[in-house]
C-alpha cells in the first residue's frame, strides 16, 4: 500500500463525461484508499451522451431532464465519489498540483486525470450569430434539449456536415416532420474518411432516396457561408438558384467535427496540438501524476506505427477511462493490471432505418471486397469487407434488417489487427 504523506490522498477527475466516471470506477475497484473528485461544468452526472440523437422525445416543459433521467449512465450515482458538477476548472497548474475553479476556489491534488472531451467545431467561432442565422451545434443536454424541442415545431432543418451525428439529426429530423437540407462540401457522402468513396457515396443516395436534399462540393458551398450566399444572388438580389438559402429555413445546425477541450491547459508545457497526448497507457509523459482518456486523449496508434490517434466513441472513452484509472492506481503502487491500449474500433449507428455497423480500420485497407448484397439496394443488406494485402482489417455491414448478421459475426472473427507502418498509409 502506498504511505499518505499529507493525510487524505486527492485525486481530481477533470470531466464529468463517461471517462471521467470509468476512471473513478477503475480507481474505485483498485480499492485506491482516496478521496476522488470529479469536476464537470455540465450540471448533470454521467449520462449517455450518444442517446441525444437517436430517438425522439415528447414535447415537455421539462425536456431537459426527462432526456437526463432517459439517458443515465449506470454507476454515476456512487456515493464514494464527490461530484462538483457546474463547476468549470479554468486553469491548471500542473508543476504546483492545483486546479483553479470557476467557483473561485482552488483544488489541491495527488493525482489528475484528464477527461474534458471536445465541443463541436463552428465555422463562426464564438460569435454564433451571423448575418443570416444563429449557428447551432449539438453536445450537450442543454443543446439537445433546444434542438429537440425546435425540431418539434420547425418546418425546415438545415444540417452542416455528413458525418455521424450530421446523418443522424438528418433522420431525426425527418421524423419530427422537417424538410431537410443537407449540405457536405468537402466530400461526396456520409462517412467518406473511413469508409471511402463507394460507400460513402451509396449512403448519400440513401439519405437522398430518404427525403433530404442533399447537396456536396460546390452547390454545398455556394449555400455555406454568408458571402457564398450573397454571391449566389445575382445583381438584382434574386437567387441564382432556386434552391432557398439556409437563411430561409428557422433552424441551421453545424455538425463539421470537433475541438479537444484543452484551453484549459495551456502554459504546463503540454503536447496540446489535438487533444492531450498520452503514452500507450493514458499517461501524460510531461507529468507522472497527470493521466487522460476520452475524446481528449491522443494515444499512440495501435495500427499505425508511428502515428498518434484520437477517437471520439462511446467504446474508446470506456476503455481508455478505464486505463487511465488503472494505471493511476499502478502509480500509487497498487496491483492494476495494466496493459497497453490495443484498440479495436466498432461503431454502429442508425440512418433512416439503415442500421450501419462499422469494425476494424478500414482507413488501412489497400482494397475492398461486398462480401453480400448491393450497394445499390442498402435496404436489402450489404456486407463489406476491407482488405490489407488479402487480410482481412476492417468489415462494414448496412441493413434495415439482420440477413447477413451470421456472416457479419464471421468477418468479425476473421479480422486482425494489422499494425502497418505510416508511410505506407493513405
Ligand atoms: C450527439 C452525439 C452522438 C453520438 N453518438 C455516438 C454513437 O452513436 N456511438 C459512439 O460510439 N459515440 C457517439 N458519440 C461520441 C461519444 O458520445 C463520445 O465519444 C463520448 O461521450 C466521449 O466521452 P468523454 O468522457 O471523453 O467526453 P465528454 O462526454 O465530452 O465529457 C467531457 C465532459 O467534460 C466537461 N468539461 C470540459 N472542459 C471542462 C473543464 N475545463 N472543467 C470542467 N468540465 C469540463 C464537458 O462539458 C463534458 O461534460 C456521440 C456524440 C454526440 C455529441
């Protein structure tokens, strides 16, 4: 066990998100004798933050908080753990071992593990409001709560980005009654950078033959931003096209990606250049008492020699959560078990009904292999494989249904982790 020089033991967990609650669970089971505080400007605990847009929910005046007791997180009510939720940390000092709170106090500890996450990424920075709309964004309960509740009483829905949480507000939003737009302009579909251009270009249909108008390159961004827009006017002020500007439609959402939240951080000699950068066991090689896991944490890649990776899942906050705590509690001499991160990326998401599950790295594929089905026809069921020199890296699997599921389980077996050197990466 190891000796408390000065009484209590502190640890402080920044980020009240699901890898701030895995580490303090870690921590917990490690039977780590400290006190643990977790620290989160949001003002609820732990909740399932992926459950935000995936299903409708009933107009309320109490919106917020019935999506919060929807969507709990099991173990973030643990009495052994001191939550102090709707409190910022706006500076740390990491040589003197104190975090500086927006309460004005100040948080003295042993240890520090780092969860803050990332917030979404805006084309206007911080001022929301531009010439033609307030440009909304989607993280938290707070966004949720007013995105949902103007989804239920607007007709038309613009939606920036086509990634996950883009397709999925999409197909919310049809199902709320909206008329959708959808503009990409960097590439030609959903999901593009991992799945590539087949694919990702078969979903677009999918959202297309689904309802929405979906526009990419450069119709996506004539109707992007305000000048783009002007100029699509000709000189009389009529529109160029007949498309109406985003600036007509009441709600205009930006779902293009994300920023570590790490401001915070500044001035400790840190690696911040995306996120918090880690050894291969969530521990910041700058600090030995420092840890990070989350969104946040940028951690050697386990497929690609040489290269660091960041994950923004569910799974990946989980598990690097979990080792952050462990190897805290390896610090203090206590047996954690620790092992070094081999991440195995698996996604699944929901659009329109296409259920779209997605495991391996297809980024490191040099071909790709439908195992079954059509791209043409995703409603009947597609099965893909993606290939590394004939191994077998990464599977993706689209249906409305469960037809190949048995086959999808056997890709699954059949996939390996390839550690490939980054040079020879696309
Ligand atoms: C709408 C949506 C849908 C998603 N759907 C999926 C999905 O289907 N599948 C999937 O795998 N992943 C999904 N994700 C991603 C997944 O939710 C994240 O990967 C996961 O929540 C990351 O957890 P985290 O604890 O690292 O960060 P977070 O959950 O972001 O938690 C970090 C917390 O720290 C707080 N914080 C930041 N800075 C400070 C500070 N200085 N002081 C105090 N508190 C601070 C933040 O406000 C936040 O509450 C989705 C994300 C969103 C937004």
């Amino acid at each position: 066990m190891p000796s408390m020089t000065n009484g209590e033991l502190l640890i402080g967990i920044v980020g009240s998100g699901v890898a701030g609650l895995r580490a303090a669970n870690a921590i917990l089971k490690c039977e780590v004798d400290a006190r643990i505080v977790i620290f989160g400007d949001e003002t609820h605990r732990t909740y399932n933050r992926p459950g935000l847009t995936k299903k409708r929910y009933p107009l309320s005046d109490a919106l917020e908080m019935a999506i919060a007791e929807d969507l709990k997180v099991n173990g973030a009510e643990n009495n052994a753990l001191t939550w102090q939720l709707g409190t910022r940390v706006e500076t740390a000092d990491l040589r003197n071992k104190v975090l500086h709170l927006s309460t004005g106090e100040t948080f003295e500890y042993d240890r520090l593990v780092i969860a803050a996450g990332v917030r979404p990424r805006t084309s206007v920075q911080d001022n929301r409001e531009c010439e033609f709309h307030t440009h909304r964004t989607l993280r938290d309960l707070n966004d949720a709560r007013y995105i949902h509740d103007q989804l239920q009483t607007s007709e038309k829905v613009t939606i920036v980005g086509a990634g996950f949480v883009a397709c999925e507000l999409a197909s919310l939003a049809k199902e709320y009654g909206c008329e959708v737009l959808m503009l990409e302009a960097l590439r030609r579909g959903p999901f593009e950078s991992i799945l590539g251009e087949h694919i990702s270009s078969a979903l677009g249909r999918w959202i297309v033959q689904n309802g929405v108008t979906f526009l990419t390159g450069d119709s996506a961004r004539e109707l992007l931003c305000d000048r783009a827009i002007a100029s699509a006017r000709d000189a009389s002020g009529a529109k160029a096209s007949n498309l109406e500007s985003p600036s007509d439609r009441s709600l205009f959402i930006e779902a293009i990606g994300s920023v570590p939240n790490v401001e915070w951080l500044h001035g400790n000699g840190l690696d911040l250049s995306d996120g918090v950068r880690v050894d291969e066991y969530m521990r910041v090689s700058e600090c030995e008492d420092v840890f990070a896991a989350g969104d946040i944490a940028r951690y050697p890649d386990p497929w690609i020699a040489g290269n660091l990776t960041r994950m923004e899942f569910w799974k990946n906050a989980i598990d690097t959560g979990d080792l952050a705590g462990r190897s805290l509690a390896a610090s203090l001499g206590y047996d954690a078990k620790i092992s070094q991160i081999g991440y195995f990326p698996s996604i699944a998401t929901e659009v329109f009904g296409l259920r779209i599950q997605i495991a391996g790295n297809p980024k490191i594929a040099d071909s790709m292999e439908i195992v079954c089905g059509d791209l043409d026809q995703l409603d009947q069921g597609a099965l893909v494989a993606f290939l590394r020199e004939g191994v077998t890296v990464g599977a993706a699997y689209m249906d409305k249904g469960a037809r190949f599921n048995s086959l999808y389980i056997n890709l699954l077996k059949s996939l390996k982790v390839t550690r490939v050197d980054s040079a020879n990466v696309v």
